[in-house]
C-alpha cells in the first residue's frame, strides 16, 4: 500500500496546512496548482489518493474529475473533493461523477486525515 | 226656382258620378290597363285641387273687396311651377325613392326618422289645414243657403246645416279615401275623380264668365267699361301685402299636406312635372280669366247687402239662369268636395301613421302578429280622424262665426302651413340642417302663428280685448298684432313676417349649434344628393331568382355542407327534382330566417333582395345592415382589445419572470461567490489555529509563521466584509455623501499614499500637477477611494518590468476627466465589459483583493454623477474617471 497524495490546490496557505498535516502523518505530498494540466500531471504521477479542489484556474476540479474517471486506470482512484462554495448541487454533482469523498471548506484536520487513510486503505483492499 | 229637392238630387247624381268614375279608375288600375291614367294631363288636372271653393267663389269676393290683389294666390304657384319646377322634381324623386307617404313622413324621415318631429308636423298640419277645412264648409253652406232663400217650402237653417254639409263631406271622404289600404299611398280612382273635378268647376267657371261678358256686358269692351267703372279699377297696389300673400301662396302650394299628396305620393312619373310645369299655370289663367269681369259686373248689378263671395252664383240666379247657378254651384261643390277629400285623406294619414299606429303599436306588447289586425286599426284610425278633421272644421266656422271673407280664412291655413316651409327647403339643400334645428323652427314659427293669426281670428272668446290691446301679461311687446313693438303692420304681413323670419333664423342657428345623430347625416346626404343615390324613373325589373347564387351566397355563409343539406331539403320538398329548390317565396322566406341567425336579420334581408332582384335594397336596409356590422365591429374589437391586453400582461409576466430567474441565478452566483471569498481565509484560518493546538514541538519560528498567516487571512476576511456591506451600502441608493470642496491634487496625494503606504514599491506614477490644480466639489473620501482602488489594481496587475502608472487630468465639455493608464499588458478584449462585475477578477488569480474593488468604484462614481470606464487601446491598462461640471454633483 503505497503513501503518496497528490494535492491540487491553488490557495498557498491552504496547500501549505495540507502538506504539514499529511507529511506529519507519513505521506508523501505532491502538489499542483494550474487546473489545465491537472489531468497529466495525475497520469504521470500515479499517487494513491488525489485532493482536488473545486474552483481552480485553468480548468475546474468538476471536470478534472470526470477526465479521471473517464481513463482506464483511474476509474477506481480515490479523490477527495475539497470545495469553498456551499452549494448542495455541487456535491449531487460530484458524486454523479464519481468522486470518493466531498468535502466543503473550513474543514477539520483530523476529518482530511482520517478520510485519506480510509480512502487509500479501501482502494488497496479492493 | 229650382227646389232645394232638385239641388240634393243632382248633388248625389254627381257624388254617384264620381264614385263610379273613381270605381272604373281602381279597376282599370289593378287590371294593368292604365296608361292613359297615368297620364301627365291626369296629373296637371289633379293638381287643381289648389283651386277650392277659395278660388272658386272666394276669389270674386276677393277681386270684390281689393281689386288685383286675388292674382297673388294664383301667382304664388305659378312662380313656383315655373321657376322651381326642378325643386319639385327632387321632392318627387325623394318621396319615391325614400317611400314618403305624407310631408310629415318626408321631414321626419330627412331628420333621422323623428317621430317626434312627424308628430309636431301633423299637429301643425291638422291645426293648419281646419280654418281652410271651415272655408269649404262655409262655402258650401252659404251656396245651399242662397237657394233655400229661393225655396220657400222647405225651412232652412244655417246652423244646423254647417253640420250636415260636414258630415256629409265626411262620409264622402271616407268612402272615396279610406276604401283600401293600399301599400304605397296611391289612389288612382280618387285621382281620376279629382281631375274630372277640375274639368267640372273649369268649365262651370268659364261658363258664369262668358255668360258675365257676352251675355251682360255685351262683349269685352263693354266689360272693360263696367271694370273701369268699378271701385275694382282705382285699387292700388300694397307691395307689402303683394309680396307676402305671393310668398305665402307659393310656401302653401309646396306645403300644404293635399298638394303633396298629389304631387308627390301620387305621382307616377317625375316626367309629368314637366307637363305641369306649363299646364298647370295655364289652367290656373283659365280659372283667374273671368274673376275681375265677375266681381265688376256682381258690383254693378247686385245689390250692396249681397255677399261678393257668391256673385258667381247670385249673379246668373238674379238674371233668371238657374241651368247657369245650378252648372255653377256643382263647380263650387267640386272646388270643395275634392280638396276635402284629398286634405281629409292626406291628414288621416299623417294621424294614422304618426299619431295613432305608434300609440297603438307601443301599447300592444308583441307588436303586430297579424297584418289583418293592423289593417283593421290603421282603417279605423283614418276614419276617426276624418271625422275629427271635419269636426274641427265645423268647431272653427262656428267659433269664428262664419262671416269672414273667404278669402281671410284661407290666407290665415296659408300662413300656419308656410311654417314648415324651412325645415322643408332646409332639408332638401343644406346637409347641416338638423331635428333639434327643425323642431326649433317649426315650434316657434307656429307659436307665433297662433298668437298673432289664429286666435285672434277666433273673435273675443280666446284671446281677450285686454291681451289684443295691451299684450300677453300685460307685456307691450307682445300684442299679438304688433309684436315687438312692430305697429301699423297688415295682420297677415306681420305674422308671416315674424313668423317665418323667427322660424328660419332659429331653424339655422339651432341647426348650427346642434350635432346630427348618425342616422340624420345619412338621411341628409340621402336627400340633398338625392340625384347621386337614386336612378332615374323606372319601373321593376323582373324578378330572376338564381337560386344557383342563392346557393352560392348560402354556402359562403353557412359552409358549404350545411348550405347543400338545407338546400337538398328544401328542393324534397318542393317535389324533388334535381337538387336546387325553386325560389318560392316561402322557400326564400325560410332561407332568409335562417341566414339572419348567423348573420343578422337586416343582412340576410339585403342579401336575398339583391340576388332576387325584384327589390331594391332600401336606405333602411343599409342602415341596418350598417348597424349590425358594427356591433359585430364592436364586439370584436372589444375581443381584440381584450386578447391584446392578456398578451401584453403575459409578456410583462414574462418579462419579470425572466427577471427575476436572473435576478435569482444572479444571486445565487453571487452568494456562492461570496461564500468562496469568505471559505477560503476561514479554511486557512482553522487549519493553521488546529495545527497550533493539536501539534506538539512546533518551533517557534513554525509558530510564528502559522500565527502570522491566520493574522494575514483574518484581515483579508475582514476586508472583503467591509467591502460586501459598502457594495450593499451603495448599490441600496442608502448612502448619504459627505460633500465637501478641496483640490483634485490632495484627493490624489491622499490616494497614492494610501494605495502604496511604506517604502515605494516598484510602480512608478508620473503625475501631471499643472492639471490637477483645481477645486473639486464632491465627496472627497469616496472619489478617493475610487483612485485608490485603481492605484492599488495597476501595483497588483501591471505586469511590465518596470511597472509604471500615468495620472492624467483634463477638462472636456465640462467635465472633469482623470485617466490612468498603466504600461501593462492591459485587461484582455473579451474581458474588458466584464471587469466591473462583482467578483470578476481577471487574469492574476494571486492578487489578493476580494474582486469587488471596481463593482464599487462603479456604484461610487454612479452616485456622484460621474462615470468610469475602461479604455481600450491605450497600451496598457487604462480607466477614466469622469465628473460632471468639474466635480459639482448633478444632485446638487
């Protein structure tokens, strides 16, 4: 079972709180922060979990997140879904898309840290 | 002497004589063999009942009493014969096309169909027509009279005769008039009757005059000589009362209710008016040839007790002619009998048709269901009002008590009927002419009639002396023969002058003054351009009934299916053969009832006259097809206006539905924004304030930092909050502006030093202090708050090495304009519209503010007047500010 989490972000200060909190915890973080090429970037770094903000430049995390699963291999990664807009059609939306877990901002710390460990850990069961 | 025996047996000899030729006449007439009938010397001769027993014994009387003056009766007609001939014509014309059965028919159907003025003309008429009525009956009575005198064995009263000789004149009257009913007025026996009448009292009057001049004077010299000895010849001549009486004859000769009877209503042909034109004249010299040899040679033989009115008969009687009187006193009764009978017949039907048949009809409450019914009424209405007529007649010889001059009575019905003579000519001629004008005129002209003419003529019962010598209510101005103060005046003049210059000035101005209903327009033009409207004389085509364009016509208005079941039906019924009905009348009978359900009952009318033929389509149809139209109009302009309205409203609900679906995605997007600008420090915030809680061994220098971001992100919070609530403020209209004046240059100052506080950062700004020296009145902390703003925006934006901001300033028709323009790469094309939106940070993700600088800068400049705007092409990024009036507020 592999450690790594890549983080697509765009607000430093909250990549910067992510990264402290996982890589206290053991994991390996990658970040990114430009929507456009997000997709590569996922493609080419195989991480074990990828958090995915919402509202990005370039490209937004909805449609990132069907170009993922819309791959062979990536139809089972786990994301996790981090959004600033309090809309419940946002969430409706991300889960018709195939997202693991929908998370909305302010979140707690220790609920990120829990959800990356189960993702990963259910990802590596199945 | 012949015995008063005799006179009766051939007075009923005569009548009998008239009843059969009158029989004969109606008979020929309805075998259609009547041509000669229809002749226009029928025509000239019935015209002669002008002629009555006025003419006829009064006009010797006349001649008798004041010379030449009698030519003014004859002169009025002859004038109008002659010199208005076409005027008749239109009148004839108008009553054949417009079916008139009397002259109250004709002025009430030119002024909208008024029942109300038919009933004010027939009242004027029938009060008009009663003191010439009494004339007749007077005449009649004094001739009788002269031979009773004459016959000692029998006893005679002249009361009580006055009665018998009117209710003998009233059966008369009533057998030859009110015989049948016929649809159009006509009456080709009484007509026929009345023209061997004038023959009658023609020949007896030349008689009396050859036997006065060749039988007594011995020729035409001698006669000269007897005249030039009369008082006749040393009569001058009164231009005021020539004039008048002329006037008056004329009016009469058109106005009178007998003579429209047989000049219009009987008339068969406007052609005939060509003939009367000249015959008519000529039989009126014939009639006038005699008088003055008459009265010169009565004057001279009789005694000075005789009554001139009766030397045509008293004259042969005392020379020993009883074959001569007796020939004489059948043309008097001629005179008289046929101007009854055709007066008597003219006013009944004025009664019957305006007074009576509306009366009965209104107070009947489903009208007339059978004809029968009607005919029945219409008949007996006729014949109770020819009853009254005479009766009238008998109440005004007695009240007047039957001494005046023949000639006087007549004068005095002559001036009471001129008075329609306004609305009469007004309406042939002037379109503007209206009821309310006509009535006016009629109304007063009669007034005065009757005050100035009429009751004073009655003797002291009616008018008292006091009111003839001092005036109504003790009024001098209204002494009923000095009128306004006018004295010294012939009765006769003075009426009709006032009369008739009062009648027609107020005819005009009220007709001036008053509007006419849509119908009386109509009826106007109909008349006064009644040659434009009508054809010439013609008579019935005949009738070719196409049922294949009944079909046609059907179809288009019933459908083409029901149209061929309702003709299929009818032609089984009428024996089936083939599949088009023969057009019977109670085949079109039914098909015009089941029309006028779908498109009017006037309609449908119209429709099936004009494809059968045979009827003309009538004013009246028009009209009433006119009507239905435009209530169908109305009707469905009232749906037009009222699905205009529903579409309007559906589209004005539309239209604030769909704004209010913006207004509504609009905020939606707007409070998701605002929850993302308020998320993003707050997740920061909570992040690093868990990470300082829950982490054990942080250094210090991690403490500090994550304390500084949490500080960082909390005044970033509070910014965009202050920003929300003044974007709230000023988008509200709530906000009150602090006005002040000061220099454009410290505002500026102020807002550099604010936009880039400490040590210079790398933006340069390159100010153009000349330009700035000015006074500004405005709110100053707000109009440096847009500058500010925009400093702040080209330090975050610009991305040129060495960034560089130009402030420049000028006036421009009164404005004050400021530009800064950075040396950047600018704001993209697609994007320049959309920088003044709330939360439109474009390009630099980074730049920290919270997107809503420039949505207030614009509600700012909004609210002082001004404007600001992006400026396109300026190398880099640019906006203007502007202020109007230098920076005086537009609000001020």
């Amino acid at each position: 079972m592999g450690r790594s989490v890549l983080l697509i972000e765009d607000e430093p200060n909250i990549i910067e709180a992510i990264r402290f909190l996982l890589t206290r915890d053991g994991w390996e973080v990658d970040t990114h922060s430009d929507g456009t090429d997000a997709v590569e970037k996922v493609r080419a770094g195989r991480p074990d979990l990828v958090i995915l903000d919402m509202m990005l430049p370039g490209r937004s995390g909805m449609d990132i997140l069907r170009d993922l699963r819309g791959i062979d291999d990536l139809k089972t990664l786990p994301v996790l879904m981090l959004t600033a807009r309090g809309q419940a059609r946002d969430r409706e939306m991300a889960e018709k898309a195939g997202v693991s877990r929908f998370m909305t901002k302010p979140f707690s710390n220790a609920e990120v840290m829990t959800a990356v460990r189960d993702l990963v850990a259910q990802a590596s069961k199945s | 002497m012949a015995s008063l025996n005799l006179l009766l047996l051939v007075c009923f000899g005569y009548v009998a004589l008239l009843f059969g030729v009158a029989f004969a006449a109606d008979r020929m007439a309805a075998k259609g063999r009547s041509t000669w009938l229809r002749s226009p010397l029928v025509y000239t001769l019935s015209l002669s009942i002008y002629c009555t027993a006025w003419t006829f014994y009064g006009a010797v009387g006349y001649a008798a009493r004041s010379g030449l003056e009698f030519v003014t009766i004859y002169l009025g007609p002859t004038l109008v014969m002659v010199g208005w001939w076409w005027g008749l014509r239109k009148l004839v014309r108008i009553g054949r096309s417009q079916r008139i059965t009397s002259i109250a028919d004709l002025l009430s159907s030119r002024y909208g169909k008024s029942n109300v003025l038919a009933i004010g003309v027939t009242i004027l008429a029938v009060i008009g027509v009663t003191p010439y009525i009494s004339l007749q009956l007077q005449s009649i009575t004094l001739s009788f009279s002269i031979f009773a005198e004459a016959d000692p064995t029998r006893g005679y009263h002249e009361d009580s005769s006055v009665i018998w000789v009117a209710a003998g004149l009233a059966v008369f009257a009533i057998l030859f008039g009110t015989r049948n009913l016929d649809a159009n007025e006509r009456h080709h026996g009484v007509v026929m009757a009345i023209a061997l009448e004038a023959v009658v009292k023609l020949v007896a009057l030349l008689a009396v005059g050859i036997f006065v001049v060749w039988g007594l004077s011995g020729g035409v010299a001698g006669t000269l000589a007897r005249i030039d000895a009369s008082p006749i010849g040393h009569w001058r001549v009164d231009g005021g009362r020539w004039t008048a009486i002329t006037f008056l004859a004329a009016a009469a000769f058109v106005c009178l209710p007998r003579m429209f009877q047989v000049m219009v209503v009987e008339n068969d042909d406007e052609r005939h008016l060509r003939t009367a034109a000249w015959a008519f004249p000529f039989y009126l010299l014939l009639m006038s040839l005699f008088v003055v040899p008459i009265a010169a040679v009565g004057l001279d033989l009789m005694p000075a007790w005789e009554n001139p009115d009766l030397f045509v008969l008293t004259v042969p009687l005392s020379q020993g002619r009883e074959g001569l009187a007796m020939l004489s006193f059948i043309g008097g009764f001629s005179s008289a009998t046929s101007m009854v009978i055709v007066a008597a017949m003219a006013l009944s039907t004025m009664l019957s048709n305006h007074v009576v048949m509306p009366i009965w009809l209104s107070s009947r409450k489903q009208g007339a269901s059978q004809s029968g019914d009607v005919r029945k009424v219409v008949l007996l209405a006729r014949r109770v009002a020819i009853g009254g007529i005479m009766a009238l007649g008998v109440l005004y010889f007695q009240l007047s008590g039957g001494g005046a001059a023949l000639a006087a009575i007549g004068l005095i019905s002559f001036a009471g009927v001129a008075q329609i003579l306004p609305a009469l000519v007004g309406g042939l001629y002037w379109r503007g002419a209206t009821r309310t004008g006509a009535l006016a005129g009629l109304g007063i002209g009669f007034a005065i009639w009757l005050f100035s003419l009429l009751l004073p003529g009655l003797g002291n019962g009616l008018l008292s002396s006091k009111v003839m010598a001092e005036g109504l209510f003790g009024l001098g101005w209204l002494r009923p023969h000095a009128l306004f103060g006018i004295e010294g005046l012939d009765p006769i003049v003075h009426c009709v002058l006032w009369s008739l210059t009062l009648n027609t000035m107020v005819f005009c101005i009220v007709s001036l003054a008053s509007f006419p209903s849509p119908l009386e327009r109509l009826q106007g033009a109909q008349f006064v351009n009644i040659y434009d409207h009508s054809a010439g004389p013609r008579g019935w085509t005949g009738s070719v009934a196409q049922s294949e364009d009944l079909m046609v016509m059907t179809q288009r208005i019933l459908g083409a299916k029901d149209a061929r079941a309702l003709f299929q039906r009818e032609a089984a019924l009428q024996g089936g053969r083939g599949h088009l009905p023969e057009p019977t009348p109670a085949f079109l009978e039914r098909l015009e009832r089941q029309l006028a359900g779908s498109v009017g009952a006037a309609t449908a009318h119209a429709m099936i006259g004009q494809i059968v033929g045979g009827s003309s389509v009538s004013v009246q149809d028009l009209l009433a097809v006119a009507d239905e139209s435009a209530q169908m109009l109305e009707y469905s302009s009232k749906l037009e206006a009222q699905s205009a309205e529903l579409s309007r409203t559906a589209g004005k609900l539309r239209e604030a539905n769909e704004k209010l679906t913006q207004i509504s995605l609009q905020k939606d997007a707007f409070l998701s924004q605002v929850s993302h600008e308020l998320r993003t420090p707050m997740t920061s915030i909570r992040a690093f304030s868990e990470i300082l809680r829950d982490t054990e061994g942080l250094s210090q220098e991690e403490k500090r930092r994550y304390a500084a971001i949490i500080h960082d992100e909390a005044v970033r919070l509070t910014r965009l909050l202050n920003d929300l609530l003044d974007l709230s403020v000023l988008e509200s209209g709530q906000v009150s502006l602090n006005v002040s004046s000061g220099p454009l240059s410290q505002v500026l100052d102020h807002a550099v030093s604010s936009a880039l506080p400490g040590d210079g950062r790398a933006l340069t700004i390159h100010r153009n202090r000349e330009g700035e020296e000015m006074t500004l009145r405005s709110d100053l902390d707000r109009l440096a708050q847009v500058f500010i703003n925009l400093i702040a925006n080209a330090q975050k934006y610009c991305d040129a090495d060495k960034p560089e901001l130009r402030i420049e300033t000028r006036v421009e028709h009164d404005r004050l304009l400021v530009d800064f323009i950075d040396n950047g790469s600018g704001v993209p094309v697609d994007s320049q519209a959309l920088v003044f939106e709330k939360f439109a940070r474009v390009g630099a993700e980074k730049a920290g503010g919270a997107g809503l600088g420039l949505a207030i800068s614009r509600e700012i400049m909004e609210r002082l007047g001004g404007d600001i705007r992006y400026l396109p092409g300026q190398g880099g990024g640019a906006f203007r500010v502007v202020l109007p009036g230098r920076g005086k507020m537009a609000a001020e």
